[in-house]
C-alpha cells in the first residue's frame, strides 16, 4: 500500500452503511430470485465499487428487510424501528437504497424521516435518484420525487377502490372469510354456502330472536361447541376457530350478506345491492332481528321478553333522607320463591329498605294531583321562568368569548398566509398544515356561534306559562300507564330532579321545564313541592326478605 494510499484512508470518513430493502407483497417476498434479491444484489455491488475503485472506507454493517411491507406503513414497520435505533446508537452513519420509494411513498413520513437522519448526521444515498442532501437543490429534489411517489400511492389506491365499487355494484364478494359461507376457487368473488356452517348462523338468528340477547346468544353459542370460521389465509396465515365473542356475534347478525345482500359505502352513502350469492337467512327472520337490535339499542333492554322490574327511582334518583346517600334497586327471593323488588339505601350504617312498588306509586300519583293545584302550577311557572332568566348572561358571555376567539384565529390565518409566500418547500408543507387546523377550528367556532345565537334567541322567546306546566302534567297522567317500563323510567325522569325519602317523609324535586330546576321544600310550603308521610314507610324494615 502506497504512502498516499495510507493518509487517503487516515483522512476520510469511516462509513457504516445500512442496506435498506422493501417488497409489497407476499408473494414478492416468497420468490427466491424476486425483488429483495436484487435490491441487495445491486446495493453490495455499489458498496464494492465504493471500496475498490474509489477507494473509500464503505463498511456493510446490516440489512434491514422489509417483507410484505407496504410503502404507507413501512416507516412504522419493526424493521425501521430497529434501524432508528442503530442511528441513535451510533451503529449506522450511512443509508443506502434502491431507491425511494424502498423508504416510503408518503411525503408526511419521508420529512420525519429525513428530519432523524438529520438529527444524527447520517448521509442517505439512492442508486436511482441520484441527489446531494447537504444543498437546498438537493433537498428540494427529494420532496419532488417524494410528491411524484405519494401521487403514485393516491392514483393506485383511488384505481382499486373504484374497481372494488365496481365488483360491489355487480354483486360480488370482496374478499374476506364469512362463517356460513367458502370461497369458490374456479370462481373469485362467488362465496358458496358452508353446509356444516349453515346451521350455526341459523342458531345465532333463533337464539337472539329467542333471547334478545346478544350476551346469551354467545353463551348458547359456545355451550353448544359452536366456534368462529377457521381458515388459511393468502399468506399461509393460520387462522383458528375460536370462541364466540359479543362483537362477532353482533357482525354476524348485521351483516346482510346473509340474505344475499351487499352492503355499498360509496362515497358515504350505505346502501343494499343484490349479491351473486344465495341467502342462507329467511330475510323476514333477519329483518326482526334488525328492528330487535335496533329496539334494544334504544331502550339499553331485551324488548323480546316482559322485565321482571325497571326501577324508575334508581340511578342517583331516589335519595335517602337520613343519611342523603342515594338507594339502589334491589331485589330478593323468599322463602317460597316469590321474588321482592325494593330499594335500599347504599349508605354503611344506614341501609334504609322501602318496597319498590309502594314508593314508586305514591310518586306517580302525586305527579299526577299537581295538574289540579293552581298554586304548585303557577310556582312552577314562575321558577321556569327566573331560571330562564338568570341563563341569558351566561349565554350572552359564552357568545362574546367566542367572538374574541374568532377574531384571534382569523388574525392566526393571515399571518400564516403571508408566511407561505416566504416559506421554502418544507417549510410550506407545515404552514400549509398549520392554515388547515386553523380553518378547522373556526368552521367549529363558527358553529358554537351560530348554536349560543340560536339558544340566545330560544331564551329570549321561551316563557313558561302556567296552562303550558298543567297540561303537561296532564298528559303526563294520561299517558304513563299506557308506557313500557323503560319508557315510564324515562319520562319521570325528566320531571323529578330528584325524591327524598326518609322514615315519615317523602320530598320530591321537580323540574318546571326541561332547563329549569323546580326545587321541593319542606310542609311549611306546600306550593313549592311536596311532603307525605303515608303509612308505608314504617320505622322498621319494610322488606324482611334477605338482600338479593
């Protein structure tokens, strides 16, 4: 080795190179002379010429493969989280790649990218866009070629989400496994029943039906040995069958591909199309099934049998007067089988028991009565009213906090306007995305503004009237006996604000409108609210029966 030679290699830099090689697919990585292969092909001849012909210190230190990996999630694949952390280490001073779409095809990524191999000071290099990273040229060559990748990632997408509509509107399966049905392999996008999983979807339907319940149904399910579709994926992925769940069991009650239907989110809008495959559900059998989930949804109860009890006091409601911890319902079995339902306070040293029935009656009843005293009513109004009142400075200042605040963010948006004119490419790119969420946080003030008007003005026109509170208590009267038990629950409470029940006494709460809290006083004014002291409320326990 010559003289010259030995004070080259004293003076250049040691480079401790990272070879970086991606496919898409599967399929691409399982062939043995594909893709990978010649990525790393290529950048070992480059690393060689670098040491022999021009003489430069250009070390292999890893290989960082990324099988089956596509270019919008590689950045956040396993394979980069370890070559981040060799950066960091100091491992790694120089990348090497193909080219740069093998990093990413998205320019968001490519910037958080390039701003760690900044950060460390490691040199990138591209065999096919040849570029120099320490000039704003060069720079400004990789976010082009970077927009030209991501455009090619959006067209491919937007390419096979149209060409995925256009098999729906013909009907054809999608891809995906279904418990019920098998892919025909002579013909791609014909699903064909599973006479041995036909059964099961058919049980799934009856149980529900039966129960109302999606929690039974994945218990019968499971008890029976039922269990979920096992199937070998395109990647030789094995996928076992399992226990039923409660969200498998909810997707398989909703999906319509059961009636030979095919659900259609085009651009926002759901709709139905007919499949090319049969149904193997009567579609009468689905469509209860659907009013029943949708009825359930609603009520937070199994509408396909009659409750035991709905405790209409419960939920913080009902309180109790002796110690003012809230009281919970319950129920108990006898000695005969006979089931009680009470409610019992929560408080440790108190546990004060009153018959569910027998209290819940006296409330709706003296609901009832308060549409024939002139004075509750009248009181009633009157509170409304001063509620109402007392709300309107509220508002008005809620409407000039936001008005400061769009002001603040239209002056926010100018400046960042006249930033853009100035701004090189990447600092646009974040300008950009800044006038993006200040747009966003206006069109969402914009909008408080218009609902604090709109309640201004509803505030301004709304005045409780007395004959307004007494037919609504009147209809209240005539209506709740006709009520399911969920519906009964729902309507008391947006009448009573809250019950006060102690040994002799029960103290209601109730709202004059919807907004306006009507508050219940002790006997000393009967005008504003109420106090009883029936016989049902003895000193001692009111239910003997044991806690259930």
């Amino acid at each position: 080795m010559t003289a010259a030679r030995r004070g080259l290699e004293l003076v250049q830099p040691r480079r401790l190179v990272a070879l970086v090689v991606r496919v898409s697919t599967d399929l691409q990585a399982s062939n043995p002379e594909g893709s990978l292969v010649t990525q790393l092909q290529r950048l070992r001849e480059h690393l060689r010429y670098k040491r022999e012909a021009v003489g430069e210190l250009w070390e292999e230190v890893a290989v960082y493969e990324m099988r089956g990996v596509s270019g919008k999630n590689s950045i956040r694949s396993k394979e980069f989280e370890r070559l981040f952390a060799d950066i960091r280490s100091g491992q790694v001073n120089t990348l090497v790649c193909t080219s740069l779409e093998r990093i990413c095809r998205s320019v968001a990524d490519f910037l958080k990218f390039f701003e760690v191999l900044n950060e460390h000071g490691v040199e990138f290099v591209c065999l096919k866009q040849q570029y120099d990273t320490t000039t704003p040229q060069g720079r400004l060559f990789v976010m082009i070629m970077m927009d030209l990748a991501q455009f090619e990632r959006e067209q491919t997408a937007e390419r096979t989400s149209d060409a995925t509509l256009a098999r729906a509107e013909r009907g054809l399966w999608n891809g995906g496994r279904i418990l019920g049905y098998d892919l025909d392999p002579e013909r791609k996008g014909y699903p064909v029943p599973n006479q041995d999983e036909v059964p099961i979807v058919a049980f799934a339907f009856e149980s529900f039906l039966g129960t109302g319940s999606i929690a039974e149904t994945v218990t019968a399910l499971n008890s029976r040995g039922d269990r979920t579709k096992g199937f070998k994926s395109r990647r030789e992925v094995e996928h076992l069958p399992r226990e039923f769940t409660f969200t498998a069991v909810q997707r398989l009650l909703k999906n319509p591909a059961y009636i030979g239907k095919k659900l259609i989110d085009a651009r926002g809008e759901r709709r139905l199309a007919e499949a090319v495959w049969p149904g193997i559900v009567d579609e009468d059998v689905f469509q209860r099934a659907q009013r029943l989930l949708a009825l359930n949804g609603r009520t937070n109860h199994s509408q396909a049998r009659t409750p035991r009890h709905v405790h209409i006091l419960a939920g913080g409601l009902l309180l109790c007067g002796r110690c003012g911890a809230a009281m919970q319902g319950r129920s108990g079995t006898g000695k005969h089988g006979k089931v009680y339902f009470y409610y019992v306070c929560l408080g440790v040293d108190c546990r004060l028991r009153v018959v569910a029935n027998e209290v819940e009656a006296t409330v709706i009843e003296r609901l009832g009565r308060l549409a024939a005293d002139p004075e509750t009513i009248t009181a009633l109004a009157e509170k409304a009213n001063r509620v109402l009142q007392r709300q309107e400075p509220a508002v008005e200042g809620r409407l000039r906090a936001l008005a400061r605040t769009m002001r603040s963010l239209n002056g926010e948006a100018d400046r960042v306007a006249r930033g853009l004119g100035r701004a090189t490419a990447p600092a646009a790119r974040l300008l950009n995305q800044r006038l993006e969420e200040v747009a966003t946080r206006r069109d969402q003030t914009a909008a408080a503004i218009s609902e604090a008007e709109l309640e201004l003005a509803a505030i301004g026109r709304a005045e409780v009237t007395a004959a307004a509170v007494r037919d609504g208590l009147l209809n209240f009267e005539r209506v709740f006996p006709h009520l399911r038990p969920h519906e009964q629950r729902d309507l008391v409470r947006l009448l009573v604000r809250k019950a006060e029940l102690s040994d002799r006494e029960l103290v209601l709460e109730i709202y004059g409108k919807a907004s306006a809290c009507f508050a219940g006083q002790e006997k000393a004014n009967p005008g504003l609210g109420f106090a009883e002291a029936p016989d049902w409320l003895p000193g001692r326990d009111s239910n003997p029966e044991p806690i259930g």
